[in-house]
C-alpha cells in the first residue's frame, strides 16, 4: 500500500529540490566562466548545504531542510537516481562501440590496470590505517578490501559529465577513457557484493557471484540480439507516419527502466542498464536525433544536478578535526589518485598509446562517483567503516573529480591527437555541418536497372562508408538483378527490401515515402534518359511531391554502351546562393574526395536585366566606373563555394559565364570544359499539379548530355533555410 507524504513532507522535499538545482546550476555556471566542468560546482553544492557549512551555520534550518527520516531520503535520493540515469542513457547516446572495438587493446589494458593498481594501493593502505578508522565489528581483512575497492574504481557518470562538458567524448581517449569506466562499474559492483557477503556473514556465496557474472553475460547477449530487435521495431513503428519524437522519448525511457530492472535484478547497479540502454537506442536506425537533445536538455538542466549535489550532502568535513584524521585523509587522497594514475598511464602505454594520451586516460579515470559513496555507505552500514573512516573515502571522490577535471583540461589543452585522429574528427565535424551528406541510411528505389546501377554508383561515390543503404525493389529480383547493386555498393552495409502490393508509379512512391519516413537522411534515385509523356517517370515526380527527406535524382549519361558510367573525371556544378546548390556542391565534393574528379565550379551571370538598365534614363543609369552588381554577387558565391571546397581538402577551377539563358550556358560550359558529370540544386515547386524542378534544370536535364545529378530538399527545408 502506498503511503504518500505528510503535506509537511512535501513542502520540504520540493524546497530540496528548488534548492539544490539553485546551487547546483549557480555554482556549476561559476565553475564554467572559471572553465572547469560544471560537475565540481555541482559536488561542492552539495558540500554548502551538508553538515560540513549549512548544518554548522544553521543548524535548526539544517535539520529542517535534511530531516532525519528514510521516507524523506528516499524522495530526494529517487530523484537523484532517474538524474543519473538519464545521465548514463546519454553517455550511451555519445558511446561508439565501432571505435572502442577499434582501440579494443588499449580498452583491456587502461581497464585492467587502472583496476589492479590502486586495488593493490588500497589494500596497503587498509592495512596499515590505525584502528580508529576500522568498525567496530569487523576485521582488518574485511576492513582493508573496503578500502581498496572505494580507492580502485571509476565512476562512469562523471567521467561522462566531464568529457561531455570538454567536448571530448568523441576523441579516442575519450572513448577508451569511457569502455574502462564502464568496465570499473561492473567490476566495482561485482566485488562490492562479494566483499558485503564477507562483511556480513564471513562467507562468500561463489554460486552468487556466478550467477550474477552468468547473468551480467546473458544480459548484454540478449540485449544487442533480441533487445536490439524489439527497439528498432519499436522506433519503426513510432515513425510509421513521419518523426513523432513523444513516441521516440517515450520508447527511450522505457527501454531504459527496462534494461535497468534487469541489471538491478542481477545485482548490478540499474544506471549499467541505463548505459546499455542508450547504446541499443543509439544503434537503431529508426532513432530520431532529436531524442537525445531532449533527455540530455532535461538531464543537465535538472536531474544530474541533483544527483551530484545529493552526493556532496553526505560529506560533512568537520569529522577531519584532528592531526590523525587529517595525515591518513590525505595519504588516502595521495594513493587513490597516484596509483590509479599509474595504472592507467601504464596500461595505455603497454597498448602503444602516446605519452599524452596515457596521461589524459590517467587523469580521466581518476574522476569517482556514485559507486564510491554507495561503497562507502554500505560499509558503514556493515559496520567496516566508522563515520570518521566514511567521511575520508566519500572525500575521495570529491578531490578526485576537481583533480581529474583541472588536470584534464591541461593535459589536453593545445593536443589535437594524432593525424589519423584528426582526420577522423575534422570529418565527422564536416559531416554534422553537412546539408545532405551526413553518416544518416540513405534509401535507393531500384528495379535493377542501368538508371538504379547509376544512382547507386553516385551514392556509393558520395556517401561515407558508415551511412548504410536500403536498396528498395518492386517484387523480389532475381540475384542476378540485384548483383549489380551489391557489387557497386560493396563496402558499406546494405538491406534489401520488396514492395510486394505496389501495383503503379503512384503506389510505389507511396510506399518509398512511407519507408523514407523511418529515418533516413535522403533517397538516391537513377531516371531514365528519356521518358514517354514528360522528363522524369512518373514515379519520380510523385516522389519529389511526397518525399519527407532530400531526393538525388541521378540521370544517367546518354549513348553510354556500357551499363556503368564511368568514373567521373570532371564536374560542372552551377553555384547559386540556395540551399539545394549548397547539397549540390556537397556532393560534387564528396565525389571528388572519393574518385579525385576534377570539379568546376560555374555561375552564369544573366545579361538580361544589364541590357534592360542600359535603356534607363542617364540619371539612373551605373556610373561606368561601379562594379556591376551581378559580378560582385558571382564573385561572393564563388567565393564561398570555394572555401567548402577548400575545407574538403580540394583545390577547384572557377568559370563564370554570361548569358541570356542560364541553363545554355552551362550546357554549353559542360560541353567546352569535356564534363562527365553535371551536379546541380533545385528548387521544387508545384506546377499544374507536377513538381517542377525549374526552367533552368529541367532544360539541363533534357539537353545535356552527360550525366546529370539533381539534388533537391524537401520545400520546408528549402524555405526554412532561406528564413
């Protein structure tokens, strides 16, 4: 039965929690202009309004605000726990398992060592502490495995927290940095409960302990197969009509309570689940990004500050009154953070990371948490530790956390890694900035033909290997269909799908949109050279009007012999300032990186309105001496294209033309420069019922003869871009 509070009750537990986000939030912006992560004013907020300041300067206002009562705690710590939580399904988000499996060496050996060093640290330590320390009903054994443990593991929250904070989740130290504190928590709470068996009965349940390490196993198999299943077919539905991001956040947060009753069930701590949560949420390809910003705008607004705080309460300093306390206080300080240094440094060291990175994984890893304090609470509760031996290890990761933070900052300051990891992150950079190619699946309609053999090519010439694809196909192709495809699309994942009711054009763009729907970031389709009736197929047409995602129509070279267009050694693509020539140059780019195509960038200059000023009256006519301002307009166009260009590492021409037609001119451009390949944006318009592309490019399309790529982005995009 349920036993809601006292209104009395109630009234303090929301003055909690208006208090201590007010700190919290107050104390990490400090932290912030001082440019250290806000998780150190968080922490201390807690320490302010503990027993160590608040319950000394007030104490009746003290004892009013942080009553002596489970039901209270419980409150206040409930909310604490879905903070971190939440916290952890973020840090799954921004955990890439592809690259930890890449630097799986360096991983195994940073986790193994940052473990056993301090492990071993902690136990000299917890032997050689004087009595007054000890519990009063325990052994110096049970006594000194307490210790070690609280001095040897990480917490993951706040390395996350920290590494979020600095932007460095995403480099590779951070991310082993990551992998090692998920190991610390595992391992941390598999030995937390041996060593509360030891505690509390003298004896070791080793059938528990297997079961619990069996369980641990079964969990995360079950979860990447079947779990894995279950969410993406969860995702898929929610997005069966378009992004619906109430569905998406409500199946993020029941997949997180899920997986956290299963790891709190096998007595491993519920936020391990939450982790692993946010990873298999990560992983699904129907995932709507705008998730994460949601739960992360939340969790760090709110919920994660009230976790930290409520950790630093527990802290009251006052109990280091004297010589003794204070001297062991900081030998305990001095061996947690040295060895755990150490050992990390020389884990990373033996995987042949550099110096710098082995120094940063050594102040990373140094940052405790949660476990620390759980440890700590537990042993006091067991009766291992005194109240003066709880507040030095609950000390522990309170200094640690402000040394890791600072340390950290200063390791990395002015080191942007190694080349390769440089390259790595100067891509991803450009990608995100990216209009059209970004790492999102990318959708490619086929009936096995030359024109789906094209389109394919140019997706697999444009898109980075970590974007998969979805060859979509009308009834099931032979293999011999579909081979093509495959072989084009060789080193990238790929899923073949089949429209099996799609009757007509108009059924089978239907059902392209509905699919394009489930999360994908554009659909790539080849047209035919020449269709009876009108310039595209029809099914491409009702396509353009009902496609929620950019659409590359890809219009495959005239009197080609071979199925395949050859590789592209030049390109021509007309640069306007709308958004769709933006993706336009984005793919000409791409292409270029990939095969070393030439790319001429080209904008005709339009004589129409200049021979229509020269008609005006004198007095509104240029002075002969003004820049014409249709070439200051080209020369900043070309100035910006080249500048993206220039940021994908490619040198490009430049050719400005003048004319009365646009699209003459660059099918004249294309023909002189010998281009085997036209990138162009277009605008798309309803007209008479049909999307109309534009004069300019369905002209291109109809008359030149090379091949034709026409990027287009759906109207909202394009006019929310142009806003």
């Amino acid at each position: 039965m349920l036993i809601p509070l006292e209104e009395h009750a109630l009234l303090v537990f929301w003055t909690q929690l208006l208090v201590l986000v007010v700190t919290a939030r107050s104390l990490g912006w400090i932290m912030r202009r001082m440019g250290l992560p806000r998780v150190i004013g968080e922490l201390a907020a807690g320490v302010v309004l503990g027993p160590t300041l608040f319950g000394r300067v007030w104490p009746d206002g003290f004892e009013w605000f942080l009553p002596d009562d489970e039901a209270q705690s419980a409150a206040l710590l409930a909310v604490a726990w879905v903070g971190i939580a939440l916290l952890l399904v973020v840090t799954g988000f921004e955990t890439d398992l592809a690259l930890i499996k890449r630097l799986g060496r360096a991983s195994a050996s940073v986790t193994a060592l940052s473990l056993l060093v301090p492990l071993v640290g902690g136990l000299v330590v917890g032997y050689t502490m004087p009595d007054q320390f000890l519990g009063a009903d325990t052994s110096r054994g049970i006594y000194a495995l307490f210790v070690a443990l609280a001095l040897s593991v990480s917490s993951l929250a706040v390395i996350a927290k920290i590494l979020s904070e600095l932007g460095l989740m995403r480099r590779d130290f951070g991310q082993i940095t990551v992998a090692a504190g998920m190991a610390n928590d595992v391992v941390g709470w598999l030995l937390l409960a041996i060593f509360a068996g030891l505690a509390s009965s003298g004896t070791v349940s080793f059938s528990g302990v297997a079961t619990t390490l069996a369980g641990m196993a079964a969990f995360v198999l079950v979860t990447f197969t079947v779990g894995q299943r279950l969410v993406d077919a969860s995702l898929r539905q929610v997005r069966r009509n378009g992004p619906d991001l109430g569905g998406a956040l409500t199946v993020a947060i029941i997949t997180m309570l899920a997986m956290g009753v299963a790891t709190q069930a096998l007595g491993i701590e519920a936020v391990l689940g939450a982790f692993v949560a946010g990873v298999v949420l990560h992983r699904s390809r129907f995932q709507q990004p705008e998730v994460l910003d949601r739960i992360e705008r939340i969790t760090q607004s709110f919920l994660a500050p009230v976790f930290f705080a409520t950790a630093g309460l527990r802290v009251d300093l006052g109990l280091l009154d004297d010589s003794t306390t204070l001297t062991w206080a900081g030998i305990v300080l001095a061996v947690a953070l040295v060895a755990k240094f150490i050992g990390a440094f020389w884990g990373a060291r033996l995987a042949g990371q550099s110096n710098r990175a082995a120094v940063a994984l050594g102040a990373g890893l140094n940052a405790r948490g949660a476990l620390e304090i759980v440890i700590a609470t537990v042993g006091l509760s067991l009766g291992v530790l005194n109240d003066r031996a709880y507040t030095v290890i609950v000390l522990v990761p309170l200094v640690t956390t402000v040394v890791a933070s600072v340390t950290l900052r200063w390791v990395v300051r002015d080191w942007m890694g190694s080349p390769e990891e440089q390259e790595r992150l100067e891509r991803e950079e450009a990608l995100s900035r990216n209009v059209i190619v970004r790492t999102s699946r990318v959708l490619l309609p086929s009936k096995g033909g030359p024109a789906s053999i094209a389109a394919a090519q140019v997706l697999q010439y444009t898109w980075p290997t970590e974007s998969a694809a979805t060859v979509l196909t009308v009834g099931r192709l032979d293999d011999a269909d579909l081979d093509p495809l495959r072989n084009v699309l060789f080193d990238r994942e790929v899923e073949f799908r089949f429209i099996e009711s799609a009757t007509d054009d108009r059924a089978v763009a239907a059902a392209v949109a509905a699919e394009a729907h489930l999360g994908y970031g554009a659909i790539a389709v080849g047209a035919a050279t020449e269709h009876p009736g009108g310039l595209l197929s029809p099914m491409v047409d009702e396509l353009l009007k009902t496609s929620p995602v950019p659409v590359v129509i890809v219009r495959r070279a005239r009197k080609l012999e071979r199925p395949l267009p050859p590789a592209f050694s030049r390109a021509l693509v007309p640069v306007t300032g709308t958004q769709s020539s933006k993706a336009a140059q984005e793919v000409a780019f791409s292409i270029s990186e990939d095969l070393g195509t030439e790319v001429v960038l080209t904008h005709v200059v339009n004589r129409t309105s200049a021979v229509a000023a020269a008609g005006l009256p004198r007095l509104f006519q240029r002075r002969r001496d003004e820049p014409e301002p249709e070439m200051a307009v080209a020369e900043r166009l070309m100035a910006e294209a080249t500048e993206r260009a220039q940021g994908h590492g490619l040198e490009v021409r430049q050719l400005v033309r003048h004319g009365a037609s646009t699209a003459d001119e660059i099918t004249r451009a294309a023909r002189e420069v010998d281009a085997d390949l036209v990138v162009v944006g277009a605008g798309l318009r309803n007209v008479d019922g049909r999307p109309f592309l534009g004069h300019n490019v369905e002209t291109v399309l109809e008359n030149c003869d090379a091949t034709v790529v026409v990027v287009t982005l759906p109207r909202r995009a394009e006019e929310n871009n142009h806003g």
